[in-house]
C-alpha cells in the first residue's frame, strides 16, 4: 500500500513538474551575469510577487509556465528571478530577501511585475511594467526584437 502510494505521489509531481513549465530560473544575480557574459546571451531579470500579485501570476502562467517560452528561453536567455512574496508559507531567507531588495533599488523599480531585459554587463535595454496579456510567441517575437539590436 505504501509503494503504491509513493508511485502514485511521485508520477503526480512528475506530471505537475512538466505540466507547470519549469524554465531555468535562478535568483543569483552575480553569477547570472557573469554566465551571460561567457555564454553571450541576454538576461531577463523578473520582479515579481508570485503569492499577491495577479498581473504576476497571470504572466507566469501564460507565458513563462507556457512550453514555447521554456523551450525559447533554455537556448537564449539567463533568467533571474527577484520574488518578492508576502504570504508567511512563502517567506524568503533574510540574505535572498535582502538581495531582491538591492536588485529592485538598483533597478528602481516601482510596481510588479515588472521586466528587464539586460545585456551582458547588466546593464538595462528594455523595461516592461504590468502584463497585457500578449500570448507567448508575441513575448518571444518582443525579445528576439530586442536581441538583435544587442548584437551579442
């Protein structure tokens, strides 16, 4: 019984895991970057509040839960992630707390989500505030427009 159990519990978060999209977020700033450098590519750097805000919540699911960003993404970003949860159940270590709030202040940012698009040196070339509802080819047509212009 307890076998059966197990199996059924993990096939359960097996399927979950894949159902739920799980791109290569990190929350290392420093080592992200210097990554991008060495990998060439851009970084995204999301500020979110993944337990309070609904713009945030429906930007996950719709574009970076959806396959099409995981699939895009895993090939040509570095992505970070700075949450910023209220819920005590999700409650951050005081260190990566203390770093997401350096991470906003440097960037000043003002409302959530709100994303970066960053070069290699971390430097800022694009801001998007909000969510409105782009589906995730259109997101990904935004970044590769970006991109170019980078010439990394």
């Amino acid at each position: 019984m307890k076998f059966k159990l197990f199996v059924l519990l993990s096939v359960f978060f097996f399927v979950s895991n894949i159902a739920t999209g799980q791109a290569n977020w990190t929350t290392d700033y420093e080592s992200s970057i210097a990554k991008a450098k060495m990998e060439h590519k851009p970084v995204l750097l999301l500020f979110t509040g993944s337990d309070w805000c609904p713009p945030c919540k429906r930007l996950h699911r719709v574009i970076f839960d959806s396959k099409e960003f995981e699939e895009y993404s895993k090939d040509n970003l570095i992505l970070i992630k700075a949450d910023f949860p209220k819920r005590r159940e999700h409650k951050l270590p005081a260190e990566q707390r203390i770093k997401n709030e350096k991470l906003a202040r440097k960037y000043g940012v003002r409302g959530f989500p709100t994303t970066l698009i960053l070069d290699t040196t971390g430097k800022e070339i694009d801001r998007r505030v909000g969510f409105s509802g782009i589906t995730p080819g259109q997101y990904i047509q935004r970044i590769e427009k970006i991109v170019k212009a980078l010439k990394l």
